[in-house]
C-alpha cells in the first residue's frame, strides 16, 4: 500500500477473505485521514491472484466502501489482469458494493486506472 499524490495505492494477492479485508482497512483508514485532511482522494486497488471471496468478506468490503466515503474518497479503481481468477464472476457483485455510494471501475492496466482516478479527482 502506497499513496501516490491523493491516490491511495494497494496490492492485493487473493483469494481475499474477512482477516485480509479487516487488514486492508486497517491500514487504509490511518493512510485515509492523511488523504482526507489534503481533500478529496480516490483508490486504485490491484487484485492478483484470485478475485473471489467469501459473503462475510464482501459485507465488509461493503461496510468499508461506506466508511470510506464519509472520509473523502471519492472513487475507486480495481486492476485486474486477464489471468486473475474469478475476476468475471466478482466484476459484477463489486459493481453492485460500489453503486450509488462513488464511480467505480475495472481496468487491465494500472496506467488507465491512474488515468481515470486522476480524471475523477480533478472534478
């Protein structure tokens, strides 16, 4: 996990499951207030691996998605490799998590979810 300008960065190797996600959040929500205090901020999160979890995962990447945005993050950015497994069955449960809280997508490249990230951040 790093930050880039007000970009919070994060590799993440699956499959993904309730301690990883409680980690994650963990150590986003301290580099989050740094973020939050300099304004608005989004995340690029890359997923290697596998792309799958279990519900009670899910549910706290849902709760995590909401306590997020109350903290300035405006929009959030997965990377997901052709080769991650299970990417095409989360793809559309993810959308659904982030669906009227902030924009969300899904790209191959880190470059064009730098792009999109930075194009939401300058409104």
């Amino acid at each position: 996990m790093h930050r880039h300008d007000q970009i919070l960065y994060s590799e993440i190797d699956g499959p993904w499951n309730l301690e990883l996600i409680e980690h994650y959040r963990e150590r986003a929500t301290k580099m989050a207030c740094e973020l939050a205090a300099q304004g608005a901020w989004a995340a690029i999160i890359e997923i290697r691996g596998e792309a799958i979890c279990p519900l009670d995962a899910l549910e706290a990447i849902r709760q995590g998605v909401h306590a997020f945005a109350a903290q300035g993050r405006i929009c959030t950015a997965y990377v997901i490799a052709p080769d991650v497994k299970g990417a095409a069955i989360s793809a559309p449960i993810w959308r659904g998590i982030y669906a009227g809280v902030m924009p969300f997508e899904i790209f191959e490249t880190r470059e064009a979810a730098m792009a999109w990230s930075l194009k939401h951040l300058a409104g």
